[in-house]
C-alpha cells in the first residue's frame, strides 16, 4: 500500500505539485441477513479507493479512484495537478507543518486478527439467533426486517510528501435484528444493535435479540399526546444525537464560514455546569479510535466542553489557520480532500441513576427514537419528530408517538438539570440519559 | 473519455476492460445459469467531479472515479450479492461464485418472463456536464457569489458548489440480454449567511437535472437565468429567517405551496408504497391495495420516464424500462413500486423502480419523480379559506418509520395564515403526521402543479439515490406543527 503511495506521490511533484498526499482504503466486508428465520441475503465486498491532495503554489485539488490499475492511477494524478490550475490560490492551504506530525505510531488494538474466521454458515447462524431470539419472546412479535451480522476488515494508509508514511489495519463486527410487535391491527419496529472491534466483545444474539423485542413491545399502544412545555429526558443514543450536533457547531469549517450557533463562544458558558464533552482518539479498541488523524497528526483527548464552558474548537490545519488556531488533530479524509471528524466523542457520565433522572420528572417525556432533520446549525432551533415514553409521576407510564420536541440547543444544553451514570461506547458517539429542563412537546 | 464511447455501454466496459459480450455470457452461465431463480451482473463506471465556492474563490475542486461490478444470484427469498472494484476477470468471477453459494438451489419458482421492452431515450446530451470546460464553471460560481453579495449588504458568506457526474452502466443477465445505460447528473447548490444586528441566518436554494452545464445559464420560464434564480431565492429565504418568529406548536391546518414541498408525498405515502415493505408485511399500508387511504382530490403518480428529470432514467438498475405507475387514483390506492426480486414473489410485475445505489449496493423498489396530479383551485382562494394555519413553502428533508407510518419533514420557509391572508414569517419547524391518515384529510388541491428544482436524494437503507418530487398547492385540514410557541 506504502509502495502504492509513493509512487502517486512521487509522480505528483514530477507534473509540477509542489506537495501531495494521499489516503488508500482498501477493505472486505461480509454481511448475512435472515429473515423470518430464512437467508434473506449475502453479501461478500471487496472495496479499494484512493483519495489524493495535491498543492501547486498556494492552490490546492483533490481526485479519487477505485482504479488501481497504473494508467487510472497516472490519469488520476494528471488531473489533480491540473484541478490545482484552476482552483484559486489561498494563503492558508497546505500541508501540516513537518514537526507535528505522528512520530510514533500507537498501539490502539484496533484489529481482530482472528475474529474474522468465521464460515459464512456460522455468520449467517449468529443473524438467525439473533432475530431467533426476538421472535420468541412474546407472541406479539409477529414479524420482523430481520437479524444481521456483519463484519469489516479495513487498512488504512497515508502518506505525505513531506515524509510521512504509515498505515494501520481495523476490524468490526455487528449484530442488530427489527423486530414487529403487534396488537389490535397496529404495528411497531423497533431494534437493537451492537458494534465492536473484537468478535469476542459482542453482545449475544439473545441478548440483542430480546432487547430489541423488549424496545418495539413497549412502543405497542403509543397515542399522540396534547401540546405541552415539559421536561425531556433523552435516552443515552438520543443524548448521543445532541452531542453530535454541539461537534458539528465548534467543527473548524462551520466556524470560519459563520454557519454555526456556537462563534463566538470559546471560553464561554454553553451549557448546564454538569455537562462534560469529550473526543478521545486514543481509547484502545474504541470505534471512533485512529492511530493519526487525517493529515498525519497524533490523535490527542481533547476535552471540548469542561463543565459546561466552551474549551476547544474541533480544527484540521486549514480550518485551525482560518481560526489563527493550531489544529486539533482532528482531520479526517472524505472524497473531496480533508474535512473535520470526531473520534470517540462521548458526554462524560454523571452520578445520578437514569431511574432517579425519570423519577424526578413528574410530567414529561423519555425519548427514545428522534426521526427528522430539523436542525438549524447556524441558530441552534431544534425540532424534530420524537417517539418514547410519557412520564407520570416519575414513571414511564405508556408509549407515545407522533409528536414532535422543539427548543433551541444552546437553550437546552443549558437547561441539562442532570446527567446519568450510565455511559456505554455503544457507538462512536456515546452519552449517558439527560435531562433537559423544558422543551416544548407538540401533538395532538 | 469520449462522448461517442459514452453512447455505446457495450463498447465501453468492452474498450477499457476487456470485457466482451461472450465473456459475460460466458462468465454468467458457467456459474450461474439454470441454479437460480434470477442472476444478473450490474458494471458501474462513474466518473465525478465537484467545485466549491467559499469566500469569493474558487478554492475546492476534485474529480473522482470509481468502477465496479456486482454479481447477484436470487433463488426463492435470498439473494447472494458480491461486488467488486476490481473489474479483471478471474475477480469477477470469484463473485460470481461468492453471489451463487447461497442460493445454490433454484426455489423451483417460475422465473417470471419479464417484458423488458425498449429503454427510453430521455438524456442524451452532446456534452456531458461532467466534460463542460472548468473555466466556465468557476466563471458562473464567481458570478453567482458577486451577485448574492450585490443584492444584499447582510449578506456575509456565500458557499456556491457545482457538481456533475457521468455514469455509465450495463446489465447482463445469463440468457444473454444485455441493456446499458450512460447517466448525466448535475446540481448547482448555493447556501448564503446572512447578518443583521448580530443575528445570522442561512439560506439555501439549487436545482440541476439529467442536463447540460448550459440549463443553469438559461432563462426559466421566461424568468431570469436560472443561476441567478438560485442566488436570489437564498438570498431571500436567508433574509426572511432573520425576521421569523417562533413557530407555533400542535395540531393545524396546513398550506403547502407548490413544488418541492412535494417530499411530503415521498415520506407520507412513497416508501410505505414500495414493494419490499409491503411483501414483508412491514408497512403501514400493508394489505390496504383498493382501499381509500386519501381524499377523492388525491392522484398520486411516480413517473421516471421524464425527459431530463434528476429522478428519471431510460431503464431502471435492472435493466427494466421506467414508467409512469399510478399508486393512487382518486384516494384509492391502486399501485405498487416494485423491482424484479418482489414482483416475483408477490405475483407482479417490475414497474421500473429496481434502484440502487451503486455496483456496491443490491437494487430495492424506490421512487422516481413522484407527485401529486393538479386539482381545480385556485391557490390564493386556497390560502383565503383558511382562518388559521400554517403557509409552508420549503422544506428541509424528511423521514418516514414504515411500519408504524409516521412520517416528518422540515419546513425551513413558513409563514402564519391568519383570517385568510398570510401574514408573519415563523422559524422552521418539523411537521409529522400519519401516512395512512394525513392524505384523507387533503381539502383542496390547486391547480398550480409544480415540479421541484432537481435536488432531491433519497436514502433507504443506506443508499442514496436522486430522485423528484412535485406537489400542486394543497390544504391539509390538521397535521401536527412542532414550533415552541404553545
């Protein structure tokens, strides 16, 4: 893969690129679906893509392929240098400074050497019981989308002309099903998943499947609600939603085009005293977990908000110039040349039980699904379609459905009056419950 | 790349990989003929490129190509996928192998005749956006930002992207029937930031289509160029958000305007349409076929056979003609979308709606261009017969849960309808209603059909694919308004 790159990179600085690096994926990927207890379908992938950015002067451009075959790759380079032609020159455009990059490369125990080595027969038995399991738990699962498995194994590498060369291998593995419940002609799917590095690591089949049988019967039932100002308390992966969008508002290019709620606000109060966030690249085994970020950077823990006060931006090198900031390592790769990505982002946990958070509510709602993308980056107004749990009294009391939770985030995040013990890195983003303060509920 | 090559997807995959009709026949029937129910090989090659303009310059620019194949073997229920990017021989024919494991026996189901019929001709260009000279593009995004800028002192950021795409595919199946295919795609999106007394907003407006790099520089309808359409109406929606006032929360009546509020069509009915769902028996308008599930106003179409249309397509990812498929007629549901592997199983027939993503991704039923058949009003006389309500105009993107039918979208433009006559601007606001409900209670339809600009992408399953959508002025007398005002 190294070779590979040298060879782009090389033949970039001979058609006149003052610099260049380049990005190469290549992975294989199988994934086994059963339905009703049946192959539903099988699918084996084999993907390979390289991305490059190159820099004539002050310009810059980006090409990609799939073709590695060497007139493709050639043809490729060719056109990126002569993109950087037209493109205007910027100041700040071009690669890391050389004395920050990664020099050693850190150990995160990201790859399954042999997890992989499962027969397709044997993934296509973890899917069945899996959705096996769901199926049977009450007779009122009477369908289902059926049980997945699948697995990932994926090399990286990057290299710049600068000097820098490395790569590094991932493995990850997940098992989910969707189930239906059903009751007096009305259906409801719901479903649960789990996704980790390390086969050994993931949840049974009997697990996930009961969970996920366990979260579509509690959505049997569910009725609109009347319009009301109330107490929301976000389950941990509907917390995690907000979570990413605080990233997305301190991401370095939202900040310097002026499209985010959050300019302006470094050193400032943003939220509730008790809310913590953080982006870890460095958590062994972690899915968000990389050993350099997209141009060559160490990944750092970078604490982005320290007991509700703004304290980091999320910057790659340009956005960290546009800012007259450093970056913060955290570049990352997408088709067009180099974006901000998070790593592990998570909510730090607080002390209190998610019993006690939904007890404290005497009227209210639990959150469980969020569907919609009524999110304004650029104000922070927030509203969405929501499904859960009414709260009565403390309790969850019965399932709700077609409503909608409205505000505005920097509102709620300083309305966050607690924040639960039970953070799981389920995902890359992760969150224990909150509860925020007041939203307003529309239904019926 | 050559036009001429483009025209012939045969000659293509042949020239560049060597991949002549007998050795897909050859490869197709060695492995996968008589031992299934259906196989067929999809080639993909894509060739993209994307400008963006930021702060006055053009400072982004990238071109992408990527090429694959994905083999697909289907006995009863299962299917076996493979794909690779690798297009040698001896790697596809691995897939092939990998794609028939599974479905190594046939189900003993007929393999229904399917009347492929002739693909349509409704994109051909004698210049591919894709090939259009650079230099004109980075000419009218610096046009467009100098104009967003000189129409509005607030306005203080302009974001400007141009992207376009060609992609050439062919599909092989073992009797030997091949159909290709070559795809010009383009969009023009600008997004403006705009600031008064401290307070920022943002607008975002484009359009593009299965059309030239010139349509963005003609004038529309007798209006102005189309670029320049673009760029005020971001300019405007920007300006108006910054006045806007709390939206109102709870059940209303509801304005929609004409055109792209049309997505309301997509999520509330569209994809509970679709085959897959409903042979599940996961859709809330499962088993419903010949029941009234909206007003007697409602005919709802999906038509991808329109020429130059973002959702249209000569023959759909499996090789199958588009149509125009009537799903509701007068408020009673009439019609499925379907793709091969459903039709089979539910007794139907394709109806041209065998999408995918990519050569990475296996074909689902999905929408084309879908909407709503003009009615008799007039659309002012629609919005003075409401005492109070809500006037939506544009929309975000929206979101359905098929099984249960609830469904979302976005309202970035709205305004409040009071006595009659639309008055303030409101902050936008998410609508959700019920898929099976929400269309019975359509009071009025305009007779002001409008197609949307050509932006729309719809996701399934993890696969994007480009679509359309349109809707007529309509009112819905109660859909709940998620705003904060109580």
């Amino acid at each position: 893969m190294l070779d590979l790159l040298g060879d782009v990179l090389k033949r970039a600085r001979e058609r006149g690129a003052t610099a260049a690096d380049a990005f190469l994926v290549e992975d294989r990927a199988f994934s086994a679906q059963v339905r009703l207890g049946r192959v539903d379908t099988v699918k084996h992938a084999r993907a390979q893509h390289l991305s490059l950015r190159v820099f004539s002067g002050k310009s810059a451009a980006a090409a990609s392929t799939s073709d590695f075959s060497r007139t493709s790759v050639e043809r490729l380079v060719d056109e990126a240098v002569s993109l950087a032609r037209i493109t205007a020159p910027d100041e700040l455009s071009g690669l890391p400074e050389a004395n920050v990059l990664a020099r050693e490369i850190p150990a995160l125990d990201l790859d399954d050497p042999t997890g992989h080595d499962l027969s397709p027969e044997e993934k296509i038995e973890l899917a069945r019981r899996c959705e096996a399991a769901a199926l049977g738990a009450d007779p009122r699962i009477t369908n289902s989308e059926g049980g997945d498995f699948a697995d990932r194994r994926a090399r990286y590498a990057y290299a710049a002309s600068h000097g820098f060369a490395a790569e590094y291998g991932t493995s990850s593995f997940s098992l989910s099903t969707s189930p239906i419940a059903s009751e007096n002609g009305h259906m409801q799917r719901d479903g649960w998943y789990h996704v980790t590095r390390k086969r050994a690591r993931l949840d049974s089949p009997e697990e996930i499947g009961k969970t996920a049988a366990g979260r579509a019967l509690r959505r049997l039932g569910a009725r609109q609600v009347k319009t009301a100002q109330v107490p929301v308390v976000f389950d941990p992966d509907m917390a995690a939603s907000l979570v990413r969008h605080v990233a997305g508002a301190v991401a370095g290019p939202s900040l310097y085009r002026g499209a985010s709620f959050l300019l302006g606000k470094l050193g400032r109060q943003i939220a509730a005293p008790g809310v913590t966030i953080i982006d870890d690249g460095t958590i062994s085994g972690g899915l968000g977990s990389r050993p350099f970020d997209g141009e060559g950077l160490p990944v750092l823990r970078t604490v982005i908000v320290d007991k509700g006060v703004l304290t980091s931006y999320l910057l790659d090198t340009y956005s960290g110039r546009k800012l007259g900031m450093a970056s913060t390592h955290h570049a990352a790769r997408d088709g067009s040349g180099v974006t901000v990505g998070t790593t592990n982002l998570y909510l730090a946990k607080g002390a209190l039980d998610p019993k006690d958070l939904i007890g404290s509510v005497k009227q209210g709602l639990y959150v469980t699904e969020l569907i919609g993308f009524g999110v304004n980056g650029v104000t922070g107004d927030y509203s969405r379609g929501a499904v859960g749990m009414w709260i009565d009294n403390g309790e969850l009391a019965y399932p709700v459905e077609e409503i909608t939770i409205a505000g505005n985030l920097l509102d709620m995040f300083h309305a966050i009056e607690g924040v639960g013990n039970d953070l799981v890195f389920r995902d890359r983003t992760a969150s224990p419950t909150v509860l925020v303060g007041r939203m307003t509920v529309a239904g019926a | 790349m050559t036009t001429n090559k483009l025209a012939r997807p045969e000659r293509f995959f042949e020239d560049r990989f060597g991949l002549t009709s007998s050795a897909l026949e050859r490869l197709l029937g060695s492995h996968l003929v008589g031992r299934v129910d259906h196989a067929d090989l999809f080639l993909e090659y894509r060739v993209s490129e994307e400008l963006t303009l930021e702060e006055g310059a053009v400072k982004k620019a990238s071109r992408h190509v990527s090429q694959g194949a994905g083999i697909r073997a289907q006995s009863g229920e299962r299917t076996g996928y493979a794909h690779t990017d690798d297009l040698a021989l001896p790697n596809l024919e691995e897939a092939a192998r990998q794609a028939r494991a599974i479905a190594d026996q046939s189900s003993g189901s007929m393999a229904v005749a399917v009347r492929s019929g002739r693909p349509h001709d409704l994109y051909t260009l004698a210049e591919p956006p894709v090939n259009a000279a650079l230099d004109r593009k980075v000419a009218l995004l610096l046009k467009m930002d100098a104009a967003a800028r000189a129409s509005d002192p607030r306005v203080k950021q302009v974001i400007a992207s141009l992207g376009s795409e060609d992609v050439v595919v062919l599909i092989a199946t073992p009797s030997g029937w091949t159909v290709g295919d070559v795809r010009p795609l383009t969009r023009l999106n600008v997004t403006v930031i705009v600031e008064e007394n401290g307070k920022r907003e943002i607008g975002n407006y484009g359009g593009g289509g299965r059309v030239p790099f010139d349509f963005f520089l003609e004038a529309d309808r007798g209006e102005a160029d189309r670029w320049r359409r673009y760029t005020s109406e971001a300019v405007r929606q920007a300006t108006i958000k910054l006045h806007a006032v709390e939206a109102p929360a709870g059940e209303m009546t509801v304005v929609l305007g004409p055109g792209w509020p049309g997505i309301l069509l997509h999520e509330a009915v569209g994809h509970g349409l679709e085959g897959d769902f409903n042979r599940k028996q996961t859709s809330a308008f499962s088993g419903r076929m010949g029941q009234k599930v909206a007003s007697d106003l409602v005919t709802v179409i999906d038509v991808g056979t329109i020429a130059n249309r973002r959702g249209s397509l000569n023959v759909d990812d499996e090789g199958i003609p588009t149509r125009r498929n009537v799903l509701i007629e007068k408020g009673v549901l009439v019609g499925y979308m379907q793709d091969r592997l459903n039709a089979r199983l539910m007794g139907g027939e394709p109806t041209g709606n065998g999408r995918r993503e990519s050569y990475a991704h296996q074909p689902m039923p999905r929408m084309t261009n879908t909407f709503m058949l003009a009615g008799q009003d007039d659309p002012d006389d629609i919005i003075r017969s409401v005492p109070h309500g809500l006037y939506a105009v544009n929309f975000g993107g929206g979101q359905v849960d098929i099984t249960n039918g609830k469904f979302v979208f976005s309202a970035s433009e709205a305004y409040l309808i009071e006595d009659g006559k639309i008055t303030r601007p409101v902050k936008g606001a998410t609508l959700i209603g019920s898929g099976p409900e929400a269309l019975t209670r359509v009071s009025r339809v305009g007779h002001d059909l409008k197609l949307d600009e050509g932006v729309g992408t719809c996701g399934k399953d993890g696969q994007s694919v480009p679509v359309g959508v349109g809707l007529p002025t309509i009112r819905i007398d109660g859909i709940t308004v998620g705003g904060t005002q109580v």
